[in-house]
C-alpha cells in the first residue's frame, strides 16, 4: 500500500508501515528526526498532490486547535491578542479540512481534544496510549475516513502516567516530544489498517 504520513517529523509512523511492507513517506516543515531517505520536508499538499497515495493519516499541528490554546487565550482575555487567536485557528481549521477532504480512498486526521471537536465533529474514536501497551494517558482523538476504528492491542492497567515530563519541555531545534507517535499506537495502525 502507497502511504503518506502528514506532518509527521518522527517518523514513528512511517516506519511502523515501512516495516510491513508498505511503501511509507512521511512529510513534515522540520526535516526528520531519524534523517530517513523517506521523508519530504516542505509544504504537505506539495506532497500529497505529488503520489497516488491510498492510505493518508495526518498530525496537523494542534497548536491553535487544542484545548489548551483555547484556554489560554480566554484567560488572557486581550483585544490584541483574541483576534490573532481567532485568525490563527481559522487557518489551522481549514487545513485539517484541507486534509481530510482530499481524494484520497483511506484518511485518518489525528489531533488532541479541542476546537476540531467543537466547530467540526467529534472525533470517530478517542485511543489512549494504555490500550496500546504503553502506561501513559493521554486523549489521542481520531478522525477517520473508509477506515476502521482502531481496536487496542495491549491494555497496560493503572494507574496511569501524565505526559507532563514531555509537555513542559520545549526543545529549541523545533521538535515537540509530545507530538510523537506512541509505537504501540503506530503499529496498531500500520497493522489493522494497512492490511486493508
């Protein structure tokens, strides 16, 4: 299968697919992390026009889609800076929408809970990564196109761990850790949707 994994700097993903088979690009603004020859680094829809892809599942940036921007900005409350908010998520918005609406047969947009789930829809399906053999809670929303809901792999039992390890940390070469893939959630994709 002909896989594209959008906005995915980790390759976590795109490798879990490449290790069964697939024939998995990932494309993301930061070059990779793992400096893989199977990576675009640029513009997503530049990448998404340029293959016959079957298979897309995409990380759209969160940052002004999360519930956490969204708070931030009401609690600040500041005439300049509501309006900037307001225009950054509106463009953050009509990328996912972007995405997802692309003629491609099987999508899967992955984001946390937030704006999606208001001024869109709610999310097919909500995993954590517990039910995928890792101890750490965290809502990883799903929103699916012609594909399956993901049925868990490994249920590690609680209590569970936070991220707030990876939350907190900024790393200044642009890479968020909170934003990679847990394996065990990566193969459960690259498992029960590729053998589609």
């Amino acid at each position: 299968m002909k896989v594209l994994v959008a906005c995915e700097f980790s390759g976590v993903v795109r490798e879990a697919f490449r290790k069964r088979g697939h024939d998995a690009w990932s494309v993301d603004l930061l070059p990779p992390m793992d400096n893989s020859p199977f990576s675009f680094t640029g513009d997503v829809f530049k990448a998404i026009e340029g293959g016959d892809w079957e298979l897309m599942i995409a990380h759209p940036p969160c940052t002004w889609l999360c519930q956490a921007m969204r708070t931030n900005a009401a609690r600040k409350d500041r005439p300049n800076i509501t309006p900037i908010f307001e225009r950054e998520r509106d463009k953050a918005f009509d990328f996912v929408q972007k995405i997802f609406h692309y003629p491609t047969q099987k999508i899967a947009i992955e984001n946390p809970i937030g704006y999606l789930n208001k001024a869109w829809r709610k999310p097919d399906q909500i995993v954590r990564p517990f039910m995928f053999g890792h101890e750490y809670a965290k809502d990883v929303c799903l929103w699916l196109k012609n594909l399956p809901l993901l049925i868990p792999t490994k249920i590690v039992q609680g209590p569970h761990k936070k991220l707030d390890f990876w939350s907190n940390k900024r790393n200044p070469d642009g890479y968020s850790r909170k934003s990679i893939t847990f394996q065990g959630i990566a193969d459960a994709m690259a498992e029960q949707w590729g053998d589609l």
